[in-house]
C-alpha cells in the first residue's frame, strides 16, 4: 500500500503532465499560428487565444517575428521547466530520495525558471518600447515572479545536494 507522501508525488507528477502537454501544445499553436500569419497577414488579427498583433505586423514584420519568437520562447522554457518537473517527481523515492539526477534536475529547473524571467524581462521591456511607436498595440506583460522561485528551487537543489552528500557517507559508515 502506498504512503500518503507517494499518492502525493504521483498525483503532481500526472498534474505536471497536464501542464506540460497543455504548455507545449501553446508554443505549437503560436508557432503554427505564425507561420499561417506569414503568408496570410489577415490571421494576425486572432493569431492565438485573441492575440491580435495586427497592429505591429503592419508597421514593421521584423519587430512582428521578434515578438512572436519572445513569445514562443518563453512557453518552450515553461514547457521544458514542467518536463524537468516531471522527471523529478518520476525519479524522487521516499525510501532514498536524495539522488544526484534529482539534485542536478532541480539546479536545472532553476537555470531554465532564470533564463525565462530573462526571456520575460526582455520582452516586457520590447512591448514598452514598441508602445510608444505603434498606435492601438495592447500586448500583456509577463509576470516576473519567476527570480524568486529560481532562487527557492537553486536553494532546494542545494539542501538535496547535501542530502546526497550525508546520506553517501552514512552508506559508507554503516
């Protein structure tokens, strides 16, 4: 019979997979969405989920693509993130649940969180530029909460890193 903490992980480790299907699933249907856009300048109306960058597609199509590529990048870096989520809960046991594969995963879930808050900040600060040159653009900012949960995950990596450590030299002890 399995543990509460068990039945835990395995229910976030099916929600993660939800997660990540539903995240790569927006960066294929803006990437396709785009690549509509290219040849159909009309699509940019409704590109996806009311995203209308109509606006910015006629004023310049290379400012049009740098937004769109911010865009996709940033899902890609979530999507990863939810992939390395997954192998996380995947890997982590209660009986040993200290292992290096969990600790190097989570250091990279918290190099891949960094680098999308960087993604995020640099298209937050595009979108403001472009504001002030194109009439009648409203694009969302990001959110850029993400620097604090790098930083929690880096510090968790670490403790699980030293639990690794501790838990090596108590095998070689007994």
């Amino acid at each position: 019979m399995k543990t509460k903490p068990e039945k835990v992980l395995r229910t976030l480790n099916m929600v993660a997979w939800v997660g990540f299907v539903v995240l790569a699933i927006r960066a294929g249907a803006l990437l396709t969405s785009y690549g509509v856009s290219i040849f159909n300048p009309a699509a940019t109306k409704n590109l996806y989920m009311g995203l209308d960058l109509s606006p910015l597609r006629e004023h310049s199509f290379w400012h049009y693509t740098s937004m769109i590529l911010l865009k996709i990048a940033f899902y890609v870096l979530e999507a990863y993130v939810a992939y390395l989520l997954i192998s996380v809960l995947s890997k982590i046991r209660m009986k040993n649940p200290f292992t290096m594969e969990v600790a190097n995963n989570l250091v990279r879930m918290s190099n891949v969180i960094t680098a999308a808050w960087i993604v995020a900040v640099i298209h937050n600060w595009y979108v403001g530029w472009l504001s002030f040159d194109i009439a009648g653009l409203k694009l969302n900012v990001i959110p850029l909460e993400f620097i604090f949960v790098s930083g929690v995950l880096f510090v968790i990596a670490q403790i699980f890193k030293k639990g690794v450590e501790l838990q090596t030299e108590n095998e070689l002890t007994v």
